[in-house]
C-alpha cells in the first residue's frame, strides 16, 4: 500500500518503518487480535502525512529550480528474468501486473486506501472503517467507486 501510494520502494520503505515503530512504541500492549486494524490506522496516517510532506517539497523545489532526474535507465532493469522459462509469458505478466499497478495508483486516495485494504489485506469494512477513521457506510462507497473505476479502466482484461 505505501508503494503504491510513494510510488516509490525507498520512500514507502520509510513510511512503513516510521508507521511500525510508532505502533510498537504506542500499542504493543493491546491485544494481538487489535493489531492489524491498528497498524493500517497508523499507516494510512504516515501516508497522508508523506503526501503533505512531498506537496511542500515539490513547491519549493518548483520555486527554487530544484534539479530534475536525469531521465537515465536502470541498468538492472534490463537484465532477464531466470525464472521465467517462457520470456512471452513473462512478457504478458509483467504488462497486466503494470495495468493494474497503473489503474490502481489513479483511483483517488480514499478510494485507493478502501480498495487496497479491502481486497488485499482482506479486511473486512469495520476494519477497513477503524483503520481508515471513516464509517462503514464511507467504506463500502469508497470501495465499490474504486471497484467500478479499475473495472473500467482494466476493460481489456475481462473474458
């Protein structure tokens, strides 16, 4: 969820980290079965946080001429997969797992957070409601908008 919200495998890292020490440091008393509703609480928080965060930043750095990426490959990008013995499988995997990354990351964030706590961290909607801090009822719209928008968006997928 914080990859998809960062964009980035470094950035979400840290959001992650900085979400787990704190529920450490404030829950680790609560009982085991209140943990991951309260870790998602936590972590939806440290992404809202690293969405202000980058908003000011990326002012700044259009204000003050802040330096670009240099727009150069990855050199391990280009490297192949020994794991995949047929390249075109792969090749179609790798597509739709990118359609789906694509389709996921512009749904809206609420929608994104329903969605991403819903159908993959499979909790349910009083669950997904507490972790979020929204009612149930928000829930289920936030979900079933996202649901509709990736089915749309991933038409080309459907048998």
């Amino acid at each position: 969820m914080a990859r998809f919200a960062t964009g980035n495998a470094d950035e979400a890292l840290d959001v992650v980290q900085d979400a787990m020490l704190d529920f450490v440091k404030r829950y680790s008393g609560r009982p085991s079965g209140e943990w991951p509703v309260l870790f998602y609480r936590i972590l939806q928080s440290r992404i809202t946080d690293w969405y202000r965060r980058t908003s000011v930043r990326n002012r700044f750095r259009h204000w003050f001429g802040g330096e670009e990426e240099d727009g150069r490959e990855d050199p391990l990008q280009r490297i192949a997969d020994p794991s995949s013995p047929d390249p075109a499988e792969a090749l179609v995997r790798r597509k739709i797992g990118e359609d789906l990354e694509n389709a996921v990351r512009r749904l809206p964030l609420r929608q994104r957070q329903a969605f991403l706590l819903r159908a993959w961290e499979g909790l349910d909607v009083a669950q997904t409601a507490s972790a979020m801090g929204c009612s149930e009822g928000s829930v289920k719209t936030h979900y079933s908008r996202a649901v509709h928008t990736l089915r749309a968006l991933l038409e080309e997928y459907r048998p």
